[in-house]
C-alpha cells in the first residue's frame, strides 16, 4: 500500500483535499532536499552538506516541536 493511498484511506471527508494536497507539497520538498545537498557537495564539500542537513533538521524539529507545544498550552488555559 502506498503512502497516498493510505492518505487517503485515513483522512476525513472534511479535509480529505486539504491532507492530500498537504501529502503531496511535503513529498515534493523532500524530494529536493537530496538535490540540494547534491549541489553543496559539488561546489564546497561533503562535510558542509552533512552539517547542513543535520543543522537545518535541528532547526525544523525544533520549530515544529514548539509549534505542536504551543497550540496545546493554549488550548489548556
């Protein structure tokens, strides 16, 4: 079973266009990110683009986690 599909076995009516395009924007960023890493490589080094990648990661987690945090604290007070 694919990804999609089980996107769009899981996904309520309500926002079933919402989650699936959603899907599909994150399956396309990820997609670069090997490209872009490709590009760091060939012009400056492969030490540069593992920290990069690791450092860009670090800096996502932590805004998603903050986010995810955030919008509970509020609905708790």
């Amino acid at each position: 079973m694919g990804s999609a599909a089980l996107v769009n076995m899981i996904s309520p009516a309500a926002s079933h266009a919402k989650l699936i395009s959603l899907f599909y924007v994150i399956a396309y960023i990820a997609n670069w990110v090997p490209v872009l890493l490709g590009a760091v490589v060939d012009h400056a080094s492969l030490n540069l683009a593992v920290n990069l990648l690791f450092g860009v990661g670090a800096v996502v987690c932590l805004l998603l986690s903050i986010a995810v945090f955030g919008i509970k604290i509020e609905k708790r007070f």
